[in-house]
C-alpha cells in the first residue's frame, strides 16, 4: 500500500440512551382516611407481640413491613418511568430554545395588539 491510498471506515455510532426501569410513586396527597386507623393499629400490634424478644434489628424490620403494608393498602400508586435524557440537548442549547419560545410568544402577542390579525397554524404563520 502506498501513502497515496486513501483509508476508509465506515463506522455505525448511535446515541446511547440509558433505558431506567419503571418505578413506583406513592400520591401520598389521595391516601384513604382509614389509613392513620390501620397505622395506630401497628403500634398496639407492635407492643402486644413482645418486642424485647427480638432484636433492634428485628423491630426496625418488624415496624417497617407493617408500615409499607399500610402504606400499600392506603395510598394509591402509580406507575412512572424516568423522564428521557437527551444527551445532546445540552444547557446552552436548552436556554436558546427557551429564549426563542418566548421571543415567538412576545412577537405573537404584538402582532396581535398591532394588526388584530387571527393567527393561523398554531401561531406559526400570519395571514396577510
């Protein structure tokens, strides 16, 4: 091979996206009224099943599954997955597509005021 030959690659490159597993988030705002009856519950539940036997260890495990059982039971859930990151779109990048948003915002409101023209196609173009 001489120095005169041209080398080429091809090479695939994508964007790596971490794909983060769906998690649960307790609306703790919509809980059931009978859940601080269930809670007073564990308490009294907790000191009638002797808890000097166990262990601190033991107790904390103890009072934190009857704690998520009320938990379960009283207070709804959902089912979210992780907002997607896009690694390109980096801050500077965001801060100009905010400006731009308002800046269209700010030119959509004048022209409104200036001309009282309806806009057309989402505030995208004028009619004329």
């Amino acid at each position: 091979m001489s120095h005169h030959d041209i080398v080429l690659f091809d090479i695939k490159i994508r964007c790596k996206r971490i794909v983060k597993p769906l998690h649960k988030v307790y609306l703790y705002k919509r809980k059931d009224s009978k859940g601080k009856e269930f809670v007073r519950g564990i308490k009294s539940k907790f000191f009638n099943s002797s808890p000097d036997l166990r262990s601190t260890n033991g107790n904390w495990m103890f009072f934190k599954q009857e704690l998520q059982k009320a938990i379960d039971m009283h207070v709804p859930q959902k089912i979210t997955k992780a907002k997607s990151h896009l690694p390109w779109l980096t801050r500077t990048i965001k801060r100009h597509m905010r400006k731009r948003d308002k800046l269209l915002k700010l030119d959509t409101a004048m022209r409104i005021l200036v001309t009282g023209l309806p806009i057309e196609n989402n505030g995208t173009r004028w009619s004329t």
